[in-house]
C-alpha cells in the first residue's frame, strides 16, 4: 500500500473516531412533561412486575425532568420492590413531606404499611450542600437539594455524591453511626472529590400530646419542631425509632421521670421536649395554644419553659410560631450554666428530690443547674430533711444528712382497726367458750350432785377442748391487740426537719462536667 493511501485511511479513520466522539457527546433531547409523567407510570408498572432495573431509570428519568412529589414516589417504590428498605423508606418519608394530605389512599397505605415494617439499625442524616444539586448514595439518585428534611440511612458505610452543573463530586467511604441523627457537609474540591465533614447531632425526644391530634397535625408539629432543632444543630429521635422504643412501655412513660430517662439512654438523646397543644375548638382545628417544656436527662430537671398563645391562626402561622418558640427554648436550655450536687448521709437508698422531682437516691452526684435549690431528702419510716442549697458554676456542692427515726404516733389504716377489732372479740369469745369448759369439766350433765361419785347422765369432759380454746382465745386476743395497738406504716415523709444552708462550702471542681 502506498503513501498516500495509509495516509488518507488514517485520516478517514480519524473523522470517523471524531464523529463518533461528536455524536456521544450529544445530550438526549429533554423530556417533556407528558414524558416524565408517563415514565412515572411505567417506572411504578416496572417495579410492580420486578423488572428493577427498568423501574429505576425510568423513575430517574422521570425524577431528573420534572422533580415532582410523584416521581420520589416512583424512586421510593422501585427502592421498596428492590429490596432497600431504608433508601424507600427516605423515598416515602419525603414524599409524604411534600404532598400532606393530598396524597391518595392506595399510596398512603402503602407506605404506612412499609413504614410500619421498618426494623432494624437506622439513622437520620441532615445535609449541607450547594443548593440545585442532584443527590446520590452509593451511586442511586435520592433527591436534589435543599432536602426538605432528614435522610433515613442504614447505620453502614455509604458514599455520598452531589451533581453540579461543573461536575459530579463524591465523598470518601462515610460510616454512619446506628440509631444516631449526624448532619453531613458536602463541598465541591478539586478533581471530582467533595469534602465530606460529618457530626453527630445532640438529640431530643418528642413527647406530643394530646393522642387526639390529627395525623396531619401531628406531622406538621413533627416537622415545625425537627426544623427549628436543626437551625440550632440539634435533631429529634426519629418517630419510628421512638415508637420501637414506646412498645413495651406504659403509656405515660415521658410522663414519669425514671422511664422517660431510661428511653432517652437508650436513645442517645439529651432532653425530652414536651409539648402540648390545646385550644381548637374541635380536633381538625389549628390548636391555638402551645406549652412547651424542656427536660434535661443529665440534671434531671426542667430546663426550660415557654407558652405559645396564637388565636386564630392559620395552621402556617401558628407553625411558625411554634418554631421560633422551640428554639427560644432550646437554646436557653442549652445555655443554661451547670455544676455538681452531690448528697450523703444516712439511710443508703432515700430518696432525693429537687422541688417535687425525684432525681436520684443517697449517696447521689449528679450534674445540677446553677443556683438555689430546695432539696428534700425523704424515707418511709424517718423523717423527712428539708435544706436550701445554692448549686456553683463548674464546681460540687454537697448535702449531708442524717435521716432520724419518725417516733410520733402514726395513724392505722381502716383495715388494720376492723380486721384487729374483729379478731379481738372473736379471741375473747373463744377465751370465755374455753373457759367455761374448764370450769364444767367431771361436772354432773343433769347439774345434780353426784350420788355415790355417780351422775345419772354421767360426767362432762372438757378438759382437752376448754383448754384447747384457752389457747386458741389467748392467740387471737393478742393478735387482734397488736393488729390495734402496732403504729402504722408510713408511704412518705412523716415529718419534716428544716434546715438552713448545711452543706459544706463547694469542693472538687468538674469543668468539663458543667460545660456539657
């Protein structure tokens, strides 16, 4: 072959490579509305008939063209068909945040009936990145920011990748904590890499009464209050996971002290918000009155408290105001200054109280709000000390006692004075019926003296019996005596001693403590 020939096939061969290149590079045309929305039809279909890997990009398509609440759904249910319960989950979730109510029936059932299945080790990830960016883990496409809320992830390794109109960036391999909320920072870096900087979040409980609420109501409250933590770069517990941990308890548990602190532990979280709303004039009605309390698990106190009157909101008002309220809240809860109180003394085990709370047993130390206190030590049987107590920045205050015998006459209970009454007289008959058989016992029958040391109808024998009942009277008069005359029982404090400031100036200073 010549030359010129070699020559000219490679340049042949070079347009051709070049138009090939061209062509590649050539966007698809974009879909049209009536596009996406049948490709949402037909992603759903896919799922439905398990052909997964249609149903995926389909609903990608769909997603990527128009965003609307029906192609999440369609992502969430070609997830679900999929296997990857916690992506659907998410999927769901946001769908739901998005639509409200006007979701349909056969979707909402779906969906609770999914959620309701949900077990296992999950966690809630807030995130930061460039707003407009398509959102992907471990390469599946969950959602363009700004998310309007958390992501339910499974607590494993993940990668997170965000694209941009300059680039597709992806994060290292990220371990998600279990049952955990964490908010993650996406940036754009160099060479198709994003800077991932992941936290954990402190966490709260929600306790939201009355159980009268709406669903919708409910949800919007959920929302308004996980919204107005997050600004504060705190979370809430997750309501499915809130729920799993409510199972085998009473239903008052965030009502009593011991219990809501138990589900707090084995939740991570730090504080219990109580929050109640009241004042609709029938339950579809906005509430028109909020009362909002902070519980701090590690003092054992209320932490903070706010009343949120709205009349005659809209349910957008008085979510707005509900939101400013929780962070006012919370962050005078967060600021509020710590130290030590501990207390000791005698007997081990009384109990200890601040206010009308309990919130420990002697010996006790544990971290307190600073300032005065009123502290009540108490036991059954002993009587009460009362002492006032002023808690010191970064330092421990300690209350010694001494708890002393309660010997006043203490009142017995209704039961006691009738069942000792009762058994009192019953004693003294069997006493008086044991006694006459004595005094009868080798008497005549007829009641004539015996002729010749014989008695016509012959003698009585009563001597085993008379003394058997003796016996039996004398127990039971000395039981029912005891049953009236032994002091009663006491539930509670007795009585009360007072005292001024008896504990001992502040000692052993816990820094790191107090700035928790």
């Amino acid at each position: 072959m010549s030359g010129v020939s070699v020559f000219r096939l490679l340049v042949i061969t070079g347009l051709l490579f070049a138009g090939v290149d061209c062509l590649a590079q050539q966007k698809a045309p974009p879909l049209s509305t009536e596009q996406a929305r049948r490709l949402v039809i037909e992603g759903m279909n896919a799922a439905q008939n398990g052909r997964l890997a249609d149903a995926r990009l389909m609903c990608e398509q769909a997603f990527r063209a128009i965003m609307s609440p029906d192609a999440i759904y369609c992502l969430g249910r070609a997830a679900q068909a999929g296997g990857r319960v916690a992506q659907s989950a998410d999927l769901f979730r946001r769908y739901l945040d998005l639509v409200g109510d006007q979701a349909d029936e056969a979707s909402k059932k779906t969906i609770t009936e999914h959620l309701a299945k949900l077990s296992g080790a999950y966690s809630e990830v807030r995130l930061t990145a460039p707003d407009g960016a398509w959102l992907l883990v471990d390469q599946e496409l969950v959602g363009h920011t700004p998310l309007p809320g958390p992501m339910l992830l499974k607590a494993d390794s993940h990668r997170f990748t965000i694209e941009l109109p300059t680039g597709r960036f992806s994060s290292d391999t990220l371990v998600i904590p279990e049952a955990r909320s964490a908010q993650l920072n996406l940036t754009p870096a160099t060479n198709g890499a994003a800077i991932a900087v992941m936290s954990l979040s402190p966490l709260s409980l929600l306790a939201l009464s009355p159980p009268s609420l709406t669903k919708s109501m409910r949800d919007s409250i959920w929302r308004t209050v996980g919204h107005a933590l997050a600004k504060e770069q705190a979370a809430l517990v997750a309501e499915e996971r809130l729920h799993m941990l409510l199972q085998d308890q009473s239903a008052d548990c965030l009502n009593q002290a011991m219990c809501q602190e138990s589900i707090a532990e084995k939740a991570g979280a730090r504080s219990v918000i109580h929050l109640q709303a009241t004042g609709g004039k029938d339950e579809k009605q906005t509430p028109s009155f909020f009362s909002v309390q902070i519980y701090d698990i590690a003092t054992g106190q209320e932490a903070a408290h706010v009343e949120i009157p709205c009349n005659a909101c809209s349910t957008a008002m008085a979510m707005s105001q509900l939101g400013e309220g929780v962070r006012h809240v919370i962050a005078e809860a967060n600021n509020r200054p710590r130290g030590m109180l501990a207390v000791t003394g005698k007997p081990a085990g009384a109990r200890v109280l601040l206010g009308r709370t309990e919130v420990g047993r002697v010996p006790m130390e544990r971290l307190s709000f600073v300032g005065k206190h009123s502290v009540t030590i108490e036991q059954a049987g002993f009587q009460s000390h009362l002492q006032e107590t002023e808690v010191v920045l970064a330092q421990t205050t300690t209350v010694q006692v001494s708890l002393k015998p309660d010997t006043r006459n203490r009142k017995r209970p209704l039961w006691r004075l009738f069942i000792g009454s009762v058994v009192l007289a019953g004693g003294v008959a069997t006493l008086g019926t044991g006694i006459s058989g004595l005094i009868v016992d080798n008497q005549c029958k007829d009641g004539l003296p015996p002729v010749n040391q014989l008695c016509a109808d012959g003698y009585y024998n009563t001597a085993a019996i008379g003394g058997g009942l003796v016996g039996a009277g004398l127990a039971l008069s000395v039981g029912g005596t005891l049953l009236l005359a032994w002091p009663g029982s006491t539930s509670g404090p007795a009585s009360r001693t007072n005292s001024g400031d008896l504990s001992r100036p502040p000692s052993s200073n816990h820094p790191s403590q107090a700035s928790e």
